[in-house]
C-alpha cells in the first residue's frame, strides 16, 4: 500500500480495539458477574469508535461526500466496512444510554456480532488483487488478533477479580498467536512471487515491523513474569499496534512496484 495512511491506521486499531472491549464485554455478561462500571466500559467503547471513525474523515478528499462511501453495498466491502462502522457506533451510544450497574446482553452480543462483522469487512477491504501478499484471509486474521488482544488488555480495567483470569488467558494466547504469526508469515513470503517477496523483505527491513514484534513480546513476557495484566499494559500494546498497522499499510508491496520485471 505503500504510504503510512494515517488516519486508516488510526481508524482500523481503535475500531478494532472498540470492537474488541464490546466481545470481551458479553463474553464476561455471558459467563457471570458483569464486573466494575460496565457504563465506563461502554463510554470507552463509543469513544474509541467515534475517534476512529473522525479520524476516518481525514482520509477523504471531501469528507462531506462520507454518505456516498454507503451506494455500493451490494458490491464493495468498502461500503459494507462504512455500515457496519456506523452500525456498531450507534449500539455502543445506545449500550451507554441504557447501561446503569447491568449491561444488556442482547445489546452487548448484537454489539459484538456486528463488530465482528466490522472486522471481516475491513479485512476484505484491505485484501485487493492488487497486493498478492495480503490478497488472502491475512488482513481479517491481524485485524481479529488485534481486537481480541486490546480487547482483552483494556477489558481487564473493567473485569471482577473472579472475571481477571478470564481476560489474562485471552490476552496471552491472543499475543502468543500474533508473535507466532507476524514472525511466520513475512518468512513465508520470501518463498512466494516477485512481489509477495519484495514484501516481505520490505517486512522484515521495517522499523515498524521490529517496534510491533518487539512490543508484543514485551507485552507477553510481562503477562508472564507478572501473571496479570498491569494497567499500563494494554496502552503499551496499542501503541505497539499503531506502529505495526503503520507498517501494514507502508509495507505491503502493490504490483506496480514490479512493473517492467520478471515474475
């Protein structure tokens, strides 16, 4: 892709972590006590969406034309990315204004389901012919990674202390499988075509790429050393993936950058 995108690295990290906080949020209503303030978890949750979305605008040449974004429904994942956005936006207010001491749970996996679909279209979007690395179920699965493990780092400012443990295992398998797989997957594509292997040598050359491997390793050795999720924590890990969704999107080689080579 080619260009750092700003505003799409702000708008898909805090729309996933968004996104995230809400699943962790009815996975926790699912399984016993709701825990502290389930009313803040929401305001934090409309929050980080509505930051996303006005960072969004920035991307636009004429961010007044954003309703247009909505015409090709039955065609573009782009559209469907801009509805589902909005959709979740408008059940975490309505999550915020009906949430006192109890979350309802119709609301908050309604919520989750429609994220989750957030999720898959953003990952659709960002996954064009144009870039043979990423052309595949890549962006969906980081893109998940990222909401399950933010999700489950801030959900545990919020979570009961019986509800702690819950969060803590999420968080770490969720980080083991990222490391896993942004250390595997720039490996694989040295092995691939001229431009997927241009990618990943791009990849592996990347500041940003080494800051977001190195941050969730750091993130995962101190889940470890401190069986817990400390406060600070899940600030670390989101900054870490706001540096490695930059990298995504300045990385990741289009084809036209092996125009006139050999495949």
């Amino acid at each position: 892709m080619q260009s750092m995108e700003f505003p799409l690295v702000l708008f898909t990290v805090l729309s996933q972590a968004a996104v995230g906080l809400a699943l962790m949020g009815a996975v926790r209503v699912s399984s016993g006590p709701q825990g502290r303030s389930p009313r803040r978890e929401w305001i934090m949750v409309a929050g980080l969406i509505g930051l996303g979305l006005l960072a969004s605008l920035f991307h636009l040449g004429h961010p007044t034309g954003a309703p247009r974004a909505l015409v090709h429904l039955s065609t573009a994942w782009l559209s469907r990315e801009v509805l589902l956005a909005g959709t979740f936006a408008v059940l975490a207010v309505l999550a915020v204004l009906v949430s006192k001491t109890e979350v309802n749970p119709v609301l908050a996996w309604a919520g989750s389901l429609v994220g989750l679909g957030l999720i898959l279209s953003a990952g659709m979007t960002y996954a064009p012919p144009a870039f043979p690395a990423v052309n595949n179920a890549l962006p969906a699965t980081f893109f998940l990674l990222s909401a399950v493990t933010l999700g489950a780092g801030f959900g545990s400012w919020f979570a009961s202390e019986s509800r702690q443990p819950l969060m803590g295992g999420i968080f770490g398998a969720g980080l083991l499988v990222a490391l896993v797989l942004y250390l595997v997957v720039p490996c694989v594509w040295l092995s691939g075509g001229a431009v997927m292997r241009m990618t990943g040598q791009t990849w592996l050359g990347s500041g940003f790429y080494w800051v977001h491997v190195a941050v969730l390793a750091a993130c995962l050795l101190v889940f470890r050393l401190t069986k817990g999720i400390p406060v600070w924590l899940p600030v670390l890990l989101l900054l870490g993936e706001l540096a490695g969704r930059a990298g995504f999107f300045a990385d990741t080689i289009h084809t036209a950058a092996n125009l006139g080579g050999l495949y």
